[in-house]
DNA sequence: GGAGTCGGAGAACGGTTGTTTACTCGGTGG
DNA sequence: CCACCGAGTAAACAACCGTTCTCCGACTCC
C-alpha cells in the first residue's frame, strides 16, 4: 500500500510521522467498526481509543473531537470509493440503446444497468462498513458532517451530470435537467447500497433486493428515454 | 388543582390515566424536540426527563430505555401522517392523464404531481420534528426504531400498490412491478421531505428543491407511462 | 369511607464520560 | 552528537450517566 521504501529512502520518509499515521489509522477504523452498531453522535472519545488501543489523551493529536473524526471518515469513504463510483455512473449513464437502429436494441440498455447493480452489489460487499457509515450519517445528527457527505454527493451529481452531457442522448437537456437527473442516480444508489446492506450476505432477500433495484433503474432510465417528448 | 369528577363524569376516562398520559406526552414532546439536533442513539434517558420536568425515575413507568420510547415515536409520526400521506399518494398516483383521447392531456399528471409535492411541503412545514425523526432514524443506529420505520414504510408501499393498481393504467402490470413502483414513490417522497427540511423554511433555495422534486416526479411518471413497450 | 393501587419524587450507587495536566522517551534536524 | 520536538502515557478532575431503592400522596374501586 504505502510507499516505505527499505534502503534508499529519504528526504520526506519519517518513520516518525509513519508511526502517527499508524495510530490514526487504528482510531479511524476503530471508529468505523463501532459505528456498524451505533451512529456517530453517541460515538465516544474514550470508546474509540479504548478499541484502538491508545490513551484517551493521544485521540487530540489526531482529531479535535469525535465529530472531526466523523468529516475524516467521510473523506476517506467517499474519496476511496470515488474512482468505483465514477466507473458505475459512467457505465449505468449510457444506456439509450445508442441509435435506435432497428428494434430489439433495448438489451444493451438493460445490460449496463445489471453492471451497475452488480458493480454496488460488490462495492457494499468490500466496503460494508463504509457503506453503511454514509447512509447512516447522511441524515445523522452531526451537523459538520452532514455537510461533509451533501457537499461529496453533490460534487458526483456534478460529475454524473457532466458524464451524462457527453452522450448523444442527452441533446436538448437543459443543465438543470442533467443535474436533477444525475442527482436521481446518485440517491438511488445510496438507497440502493443501504437497502442491500439491510438485507444482509444471504441469497435470498439480498437477490430479490437487487432485482427490485435494477427494476427501478429501468423505469428510470424509461423516463430519460421519453423526457423530450 | 383539579378537583374530581365535575359532575357526571364517569366511566373509563381516569383522571389517573390522564395525568399518565400527560406525563408521557411530555417525555414524547421532549425527546422530539431534543431529537432535532441529535440522534435517538445518543439520547440519554435523564436528559429527556430533565426537559420533560419529571424525575428519571418516573421514566421507566412508560418506557423501558430510551429505544422503546423511539419505537413509540415511530408509530405516532408515522401513524399520524397516515391518512395524510394516503391522500397524497392517491393524488400522485392517478398521473395517466386518463385515456390518451388527443394531445396535450398531459398538464392533468403536472397538475397531480404539483398537488402531491404542495402537500408533502406542507407537511414538513406542519411536522418538521417527525419528518427529521423518520429520516434521521430510518438508517440510524438502534435496530428496534429501524425496523418500526421499515416496517410502516413497507406496509406504505403495499397501500400504494394497491392504490396504484385500482387505476386503469395499471393494466397489464405485476403485483411485484406495482410494488416496485410504490416503493419508488415512497423513497421518493421520504427523500423530498429531508430534501425540504435540510433547505430550510426559506424561500429560495426551498423553492429550488421543490422544483426538482416535482422534475424527478415527473421523470419517473414518464417511465411509469412507457413500462410496457 | 377505607383499603389498595400506582405514578411520581427523592436520594443514593457505581461506572463512564470529556478534558487537562505533567511527564517520558525515541526519532529528527542542525 | 546533542538539543529539541512531539506522539503517546498516566493520573486526576468534575460532571454526568442509567438504574434501583424507599417513600409519599392522590386517585380508584368496593
């Protein structure tokens, strides 16, 4: 992961700052795996570094409080989970069937969307914690927070939005429109992901869940199909 | 101060129950309003009865912790928004523009949807606390109070379905494409209302919201319209 | 009208919380 | 090589927590 060079390394390497950065990572996943039973505002100080194994005291090198560590979770979540997101959009925004040469084309459509399913299906399964940590602290009751995630959501919308303009499909839409468009996805991916992770690593709900998912996208994604009518 | 039965008071009603109930009314009140701004998780039992003007004592002879006063809330917000959002919903759902005679029926589904977005506006407006409540604990973090949630929401969703099913255009549809519709709908609704909430009662960006809303609204009748090509 | 019920008050308990202090001690830079 | 810096420790602090106990007094039922 990391780059600790063994030999030659120099300049800016620290085996100082390595250590700190050690310990903030304890405190930073400790914090997330408390959080899977819990939600952020009952969070405690002393809880957190009890289960990363420090002084209570050494939590202040790192954070000012419980909810400044909050808006560092809410980085690193959405920051790591920017590049797989992007990929999903990128692939669930093309599914106009292309040029409606012929008939029988709406397969292609239907297509993407199961990959962007599947793609959430798997990103709740590597990162259910961090999954679960957004959708929780969405509407939480941690003011900063709460900004945090809006402000990221909202820097994806902006970023679907712009995806969806650069296919041909989306000729004659209006700024506004692409942004309450890509802003539909993106909510109906975090409720996606949420509802997946209720539903638990069994087969059964879990598989009737994401059938239920790319149902909706469908209809979704019919109503882009008719919305310059 | 209150005497006791004025005159031919008689009967079930109780002065004791009475005050009984008063009592809970005013942990119920209390812990909404303390809710505002935290979440239920982080509620502490003495706080509510310190807001409430009781002893901590006295509230253990209504609820058993905290978790079981906010199931209590879940069944008062939700219950009592019942009827209030079946009437919405009613609205939104007749959508079709009636049978295709002609063009430009379409501003009758407009109209609906303008109708339904009004009313859910209104109704954050009159149960701002019970709205933050719903939305901030449908994912939070005691599972008692999330399954409450999910459970009215799910018995919600059916309601529409069923609802949704009565209409004309609904011909040719699944029981579970119904439900997959209503559970569109009451995702959407529960989301404009935080949408509406997190704007604040001012007028622009509100205005703002709604007006997306009633966009997605539209985009999703779109595709409702267009299921069975 | 008297016995009984019961919601609430009051006080006490052990435990945990967030925060601050003084201190250690190993990596770092001149 | 040595002085310094700073991440982490240990201890102490007052405040608060959830829970339990005993007791009171007003309502209820016969």
């Amino acid at each position: 992961m990391s780059h600790t060079a063994e030999t030659t390394q120099v300049r800016a390497p620290g085996v100082r700052q390595a250590q700190k950065l050690r310990t903030r990572r304890a405190l930073l996943d400790a914090a997330l795996a408390l959080l899977e039973e819990q939600s952020l505002s009952s969070l405690g100080l002393r809880e957190v570094t009890r289960a990363a194994g420090v002084t209570p005291a050494a939590f202040y090198r790192h954070f000012r409080d419980t909810a400044d560590l909050g808006v560092a979770l809410v980085d690193e979540a959405l920051g790591s989970l920017h590049t797989t997101i992007r990929t999903a959009l990128a692939a669930t925004v093309r599914d106009g069937t292309g040029p409606e040469d012929g008939g029988g084309g709406e397969d292609g459509g239907d297509e993407r969307i199961d990959a962007a399913v599947e793609l959430i299906d798997a990103l709740v399964r590597e990162y259910p914690a961090h999954v679960r940590f957004i959708a929780r602290e969405q509407h939480g009751g941690v003011t900063a927070v709460r900004a945090a995630i809006s402000g990221q959501l909202a820097l994806f919308g902006a970023e679907v939005a712009d995806t969806l303009a650069a296919v041909p499909e989306a000729a004659g839409w209006s700024r506004a429109d692409l942004l309450m468009l890509a802003g539909l996805y993106v909510d109906h991916m975090v409720m996606t992901a949420s509802a997946l992770l209720a539903a638990g690593p069994e087969g059964g709900t879990r598989a009737e869940v994401a059938r239920v998912a790319r149902r909706r996208m469908r209809l979704i994604s019919l109503g882009r199909r008719h919305w310059l009518d």
